[in-house]
C-alpha cells in the first residue's frame, strides 16, 4: 500500500506549496521511489478551464485531457512524468459527484452532510492513486491557506485519513512564513505560531514544518518554532528564496526534508539521490554562454503566471542552447502600425501566444507581418498559429478580409473556423478539443527537422481550426502545412520554408517541455534566435567577422 504526504499551507498564499511538493518529489523520486503528485483546490468551479487567467493563471492541459491547475505543471516538469483528471480535484467537482450520486439515491433516502458524505468523497480521491500498486507514495497538495472557511473539509478529510490509516503511512507537512521586520532586524516566529494552532485546532498536527524566509533561521529560531509548534528541532525545515525554482530541490535535499520524510514514513533503508542529470541542468541554466532576447506578445502579460509554462520552456530550452533567454512582454493592444519597429526593437525573435477573444488580436497580427518581413524568427502557438494565417491571407493572398470567425462571425474569408463537433456545444466548461492528439509531419519540412520524425503527439486546447478549404491556396503562395491530424484532417503545423524560421502549431507544446526533455520546438526556437543574434552582432561590428575567422 501507498504512503501519503499532505502539504498544507499557512499565513499566506503563494508561499510556494505545489514548489515544496514537486520539489520533495523529485528527491524521493532520485532515491528509486515511485512518486505522484495530487492538487485539491478549495474554490467551487469544477476546473480551471473557465477561470479567467488574471485571476488564476493559466489552464495546465493534461495528456487525458484535464483543464487543471498550474501546479500541475510543475508536477510533471519536475518528476517528468505525466498527472490525470485524478491528480487535480475542486470542491466543485467534489459536490458535482456526491449531489449526482444523491439525485441517483445511492445515499437511501439519508440526509447528505458535508461528514461525513462530502469528506468521504474527498477521501476516495485523494487515497484513489495510493491504491493499485503503481506508486510508493502519493504527494496530496492542499490548495489555498489553513484558516479558509472553503478549505475545512479537506483538512477534515486529512485528520479522518491520519486516524484511519497506520500512523507510519501518513505525514503532514505544514508550509509557513516566517517573515523579516528590516527595522527591529529580527524573524518573527508568531504567524507560524498560530498557523500551526490553527491547523491543530481542526485536529491535524504537522509533522514537519517548512518555513519560508528570506533571511536564515538559524538554530535558535528552529529550536523555537519546534518548542512552540510542538515538532522535533531537525523537523523544522529552512526554505530559503532561491534564484529558481529548480535550485529548491537541492536546498531541500541539504536541510534532509527527504530523510526526514522518509525516516517519519518509516522507511529506513534508501539508496542515494541520483540527481546528475537534474546538477547538470543547473549548471547550464546558471551560467550561460549567451543571451538571446525573445519577446512574447500576448494579451495577460500583466500576470506572468498567464503563460507559467511558456516561461519555464525557455528555461529548460535555453541551458540546452547555453543560453540565457531574457523573455520581453510586449501587449499586443499597445502594437500599432506606425510603432511595431520601436516596439519589437532589439529582439532576437517573437513568440506569439495563446489566448482567447478579440482584444489585441489586430496588434499581434501586425507583429507577426513585421516578423515574416523582416527575417525574425517566429512561433506561434494556437492562437498564434491563427493569427499567423490571418495575416498571410490578408498580406499575401490579398483576402483584405480574412480572419476567424471567433473574432468576425461574419467575416467573408473565414480562414480560420469553428471545428465542426464545436458548433452545437453550448457549455463552457471542459468542452474544446483538449488533451493528446496525434499529427503527421511532412518529410523535409522544418517541422520534421525539429522533430526528427513524421509521427508525434501533442497536447491541445482549443475550439478553431485553420480552415482547409485554403489549404492549396496557401501552399501555393508560400505557407504549407507540414503536420495534420491523420485521424481528422486537422491542420496542426503551419511553415514558411523560404524564412530563416518560421513555424505556428494548433497544439501547445509547451505543456510537454520538462527540465530533463524540453519541448523540441523551444529548442529549435531559441538556437534560431542564437543565430539569429550572432548574425546581428557580426552584422553591427564587422570587426567581429574576422576575428571569428
């Protein structure tokens, strides 16, 4: 049978949970385990997809097609492997399955009760990956902070799971802030103090606090957060800010979270963390041999979380390419005709991105024309691929008219369109195309450069497609398909083979990117903008030209 982690948070969000979690993963995983993440979001929509990403950052898509919390992301970027519908459950979803169950009479006529129906269901789902084999030991994330009205039964749900099961097969880890008053110079243990009151009173008890902090703890302060909080001093965990993200599970691995876990879980024999491939990342990542400068148009760059793993895409795929990428918001409402060059100056590519509605599409449009014109590399994902077709249609194939009819429902060259099974779908939530779908690339196309094969698999999340009815028009003029669903017929990559590099995808890539196997269009992307850099540099000082002779 599976152990079981639960990581609670407290004082504040965004203190970094799902970081703490994956990171603890990753470690246990270098030690031979098989581990699996789960994220329990208190709020009452049933899954991100309709949430709007200022507020909630974006949609992580799973390979089964799960509209799931970002930290999902991290999940799988960390421990490279793929999560499920299983691995992110709301409240929403929680009370979507017990009033079903209720409307069928599976409870007899019984008065339905948040205990113990709603924290029974909450049980079945967060023991439900534990049971089967296939994991040594389940990571459960409890989302939003103890304390939260919305939050109880989960934490109810956790005190009935650590009185149910032996008590060697559950540990609770209860992240903190211990923050720094700069004026009286001192770390103040209070807030954690009474967070972990807080979360006793409810009747569960952290066996390991994690405290963040941006200045060291020290012994004193660890041997006084244990005597107030009631946990051994080495169950007292330093979180330090680091630099990245990825430098937390070494951080981690030096304060003996994973031996302390895995002592507390009653396993007392383990081999080594082999992390090499993961110091070795590390390595490139912190000290580059270059930096290219991309910039990413979009519509929600206001928010960074909007486009979390695009961002960590350029990561993985530049200490690949030795590179450091210096990532540049430009919003695409504030892109005109008359600036477009002033606004794009300096960049040594262009990355259109996903998004959703009206706003700013004719800004992205004009940057992705100033791109093609000017040799500047380009990739655009889903809706960049769209507005890459709209703007070949309008400025090459002369159809002044051209766009998608999300935007124009009455636009006479409708180029891109609705999928067919999309029309009749009136719900919102959880309906587009989503998850892994299969696409055939052309031989000899930069797509099948990129790739080295002709058969892939790639993520999606969208309601339009590229309207195949100009597809010959298209190819005649420049821009071909170079990869199509070979089931429906779906247009998913589209090229100009006469630039230096220019390619759009239906899909996002990016979902699939991890440290140890970045998405190989972000690696192709970023050596495109690398050469693309040399290029200008020996261009602006000839001097450069001989001296590399």
């Amino acid at each position: 049978m599976a152990k079981y982690i639960f990581v609670t948070g407290g004082v504040t969000s965004s203190l970094g949970k799902g970081i703490i979690a994956a990171s603890l993963a990753k470690l246990l995983q270098a030690r031979g385990f098989t581990v699996t993440i789960q994220k329990f979001d208190p709020y009452i929509n049933v899954d991100p997809g309709t949430l709007n990403p200022y507020e909630h950052g974006e949609c992580y898509v799973t390979e089964d097609g799960a509209e799931t919390d970002l930290d999902l992301g991290h999940y799988e970027r960390f421990l490279g492997i793929y999560t499920s519908q299983a691995n992110n459950v709301t409240t929403g979803r929680i009370y979507q399955t017990v009033i079903n169950r209720e409307r069928a009479g599976d409870f007899l006529g019984k008065t339905v009760q948040v205990v113990p129906h709603i924290t029974d269901e909450i049980k079945r789902r967060m023991l439900l990956l534990g049971k089967g084999g296939k994991f040594d030991i389940v990571i459960t994330e409890i989302g939003g902070t103890v304390g939260d009205i919305e939050s109880l039964p989960f934490i109810e749900a956790v005190r009935q799971i650590q009185w149910e099961l032996p008590e060697q097969d559950v540990v609770v880890i209860h992240l903190t802030l211990i923050p720094y008053l700069r004026a009286a110079k001192e770390l103040k243990t209070k807030p954690t103090q009474h967070s972990v009151k807080m979360l006793s009173e409810t009747g569960v008890h952290p066996d390991i606090i994690v405290a963040r902090t941006e200045e060291p703890l020290g012994n004193d302060i660890k041997r006084k957060i244990a005597l107030f909080c009631n946990v051994k001093p080495e169950a007292v965990i330093e979180a330090m800010d680091a630099p990245t993200i990825y430098e937390v599970p070494l951080a981690m691995l030096r304060e003996k979270l994973d031996v302390i876990t895995m002592r507390m879980l009653g396993i007392s024999v383990f081999p080594e963390p082999n992390l090499t491939n993961w110091k070795l990342f590390l390595d490139k990542l912190k000290y580059p041999k270059s930096k290219v400068t991309v910039g990413l148009i979009g519509k929600y760059i206001e928010l960074q979380d909007a486009y979390k793993s695009i961002l960590e895409s350029f990561i993985h795929a530049g200490a690949v390419n030795e590179v450091k990428v210096q990532v540049v918001n430009v919003h695409s409402e504030h892109i005109t005709d008359d600036n477009v060059a002033e606004k794009l100056e300096g960049l040594d590519g262009l990355l259109v991105a996903p998004g959703f509605g009206n706003r700013g599409t004719e800004g992205k449009i004009i940057a992705v024309k100033y791109a093609r014109e000017n040799g500047l590399p380009f990739f655009g994902i889903c809706l960049g691929m769209q507005m890459a077709v709209i703007e070949f249609a309008r400025n090459i194939l002369g159809l002044t008219d051209a766009h998608s009819t999300e935007m124009n429902a009455n636009t006479t060259e409708p180029v891109i369109n609705m999928m067919e099974e999309q029309k009749k779908i009136k719900a919102m939530g959880g309906t587009m195309r989503l998850g892994a779908y299969p696409c055939e690339i052309k031989e000899g196309t930069l797509a099948h450069q990129i790739y080295g094969t002709t058969h892939i698999s790639e993520r999606h999340r969208h309601r339009y497609e590229f309207n195949s009815d100009y597809l010959e028009q298209f190819e005649q003029n420049g821009m071909i398909a170079s990869g199509i669903n070979p089931d429906t017929g779906l247009t998913e990559i589209m090229e100009i083979p006469s630039h230096p590099f220019f390619i759009g995808v239906q899909y996002h890539p990016e979902l699939k990117s991890s440290v140890e196997k970045p998405a190989p269009l972000f690696i192709h992307f970023v050596a495109a903008m690398k050469k693309y850099n040399e290029q200008n540099i020996t261009i602006k000082n000839p001097l450069l030209q001989s001296e590399m002779i």
